[in-house]
C-alpha cells in the first residue's frame, strides 16, 4: 500500500436527485475508504451547465447526511452557498491552465465535427453499439478556438494497462476506443473526460471507486493524466451496477429506487443501504447495514 493516506471520492452530477444506484456507489465508496482507513471527498460534477441545478446539489447533500455517509468535511464545507474548489462550474480557471498546458505541447487542435458528421465519415465501418471512434479529421484543418469550435487532444496508439482492484490487469488502446479525446465541447463545456481528470490529480485522489459501466473510460483517462503532468497514477476498482428490469443501468428515470420514494415507502436508511449491498452482491439477502458499520462488507488486501 502507498505511503500517502488513500483518498478517494464521490462525485455526482447535480442533474437530478440520488436513487439506488448512487447508493450502491456511496457503499462502494465510503465501505472500501473506511476497509483501508481512507477518506472520501465530496465534489459536484456540474460540467453539464445546462442540466445542473443549485436544488439538486442541496439534496444531495441532505441525503447523504440522511443516509450517514460522513465525507471529509473540507470537501463539502465550501459547496453550498459560495464559489468552491470543489464545485466544477466554480473552477473555469484550473481547466483553462490544464488545456494550456495540453496546447502549449502542441497536443491540442479545434473541432467541429457533430456525432452525426462523424457518424457519416465512418460509415460502414461503424458497429451498431460500439462506441463512436473519432477518425482525426479536424486533426490538420487548423481550426481556432471560438464558438462552435470544440477541442480534442491528441492520443498516441500506445495500450493503456492497469491493475484494476476487483476486475484484474486490463488493458486498452485509447486511440481505437474512441481516437483524439474531446476536452471542450462545441458549446463550451468541458467534458466529463477531461474535467473528473484533473480534479482527480489537483484532490489528490490515488484510488478512484466507480461503477464498471466506466471501466472503459480508465485508459483514457491514465493517457490524458500523464500528458498533464501527474508521473504517478491513481488505482481503480469498479463496482457492479444496479440494473432495471430492462437490464440497463439504473438511472434518474427510475423513480421507483429514488431515495425520495423508498423513504417513502418508509424504509429506514440502514434498509436502504442494505438493498443496495444485496443487489451489488455483497449480502445474500437484504438486511440493514448502517452507513458506520458499510466497511464491514469489504475484505482487507485490495491490493493497493
């Protein structure tokens, strides 16, 4: 294990209020943190303007102190009512000076394209439910930076391999995956790929706990962090996902696991918490597991 305390985090998008999923992530989270005497940040990953709400942020936070998983206070101090670190609409300048420092190396071009004009430009080398592989066109058109105008970063076709905690040694090609990554969006956003980056490397979080939908994501992100400087990567272990009955993640659409709708149901927030181990497969059955007592489901030796 690494000398420096571990550190992890949990990051939602205040985008809608937390269902059973994000419980079974904050168990996850705050169950392996507690196993291996870590902490858990708390950040709010609002890069997506247009769907972030102020009211989603605040009842989030209520039902994490509802559900008693106790996040480092210096992470959630700053969030409400005042511009904060951990607060990404409130940190334009951190990623402006990580894309310049991306731009200063040469690694950084404009792109236009939509999905739809990359769609079209793979053609018959698209696969139905594959992910959508950039193919470089904009790579050489010399676009400037301005409205409309996106960025991407160079990718090089090196394999990215890591040890995941749970799923083992993976290894990914980043380039095949997905090509040059998007930073910036056309409309100004910065990207989930990008921004959870660097909040990673400036929050010092050496061991990232998720759901293994982004297990994907990983190289990608490995690649992009050591372009940005950071010589020394995080772990990661991915979770199970909680799936509906059509088999697709569990999602805000599932109001029927909304926190909002269990307590009313009237469970308590150890039942909850139970619910969400039983379906992550780490209890037989569903029984009450207070949030103090969520490191007991984690085995000591993840090997970090």
């Amino acid at each position: 294990m690494r000398s420096e305390r571990l550190t992890t985090r949990f990051a939602p998008s205040p985008t809608g209020v937390l269902h059973l999923g994000h419980v079974a992530h904050a168990l996850w989270t705050w169950g392996v943190a507690g196993a291996l005497g870590g902490r858990v940040l708390v950040r709010m990953e609002d890069h997506d303007r247009g769907r972030s709400r102020p009211e989603y942020e605040r009842q989030i936070l209520d039902d994490l102190e509802w559900l008693g998983f106790a996040p480092e206070p210096e992470s959630v101090r700053s969030l409400w009512g005042r511009p904060s670190p951990w607060r990404q609409s409130d940190c334009e300048d951190v990623y402006l000076a990580a894309a310049a420092r991306l731009r200063d190396a040469g690694l950084v071009y404009g792109c236009d394209c939509t999905r739809s004009t990359i769609a079209r430009e793979l053609g018959d080398g698209l696969v139905e439910g594959e992910e959508l592989r950039y193919p470089g066109t904009c790579r050489s058109r010399g676009l400037e930076p301005g409205p409309g105008v996106g960025l991407r970063v160079r990718l090089d076709p090196a394999a990215e391999e890591f040890d995941d905690l749970r799923l083992g040694v993976q290894s990914q090609r980043p380039s095949e995956q997905c090509g040059d990554l998007l930073i910036r969006d056309r409309s100004g956003n910065w990207t989930y790929q990008f921004a959870v980056t660097v909040d990673d490397f400036r929050h010092g979080v050496n061991l990232v706990v998720r759901g293994e939908d982004l297990l994907s994501s990983t190289g990608r992100q490995l690649a992009l962090a050591r372009l940005l400087g950071r010589a020394v990567p995080p772990r990661y272990l991915h979770h199970p996902i909680l799936r509906n009955e059509a088999g697709m993640k569990l999602g805000k659409k599932d109001r029927a696991t909304g926190l909002a709708a269990l307590r009313a149901e009237g469970m308590t927030a150890a039942a909850v918490i139970g619910l969400a181990a039983w379906r992550t497969g780490l209890l037989p059955k569903p029984e009450p597991v207070p949030a103090e007592e969520a490191s007991g489901l984690f085995l000591e030796g993840w090997g970090l």
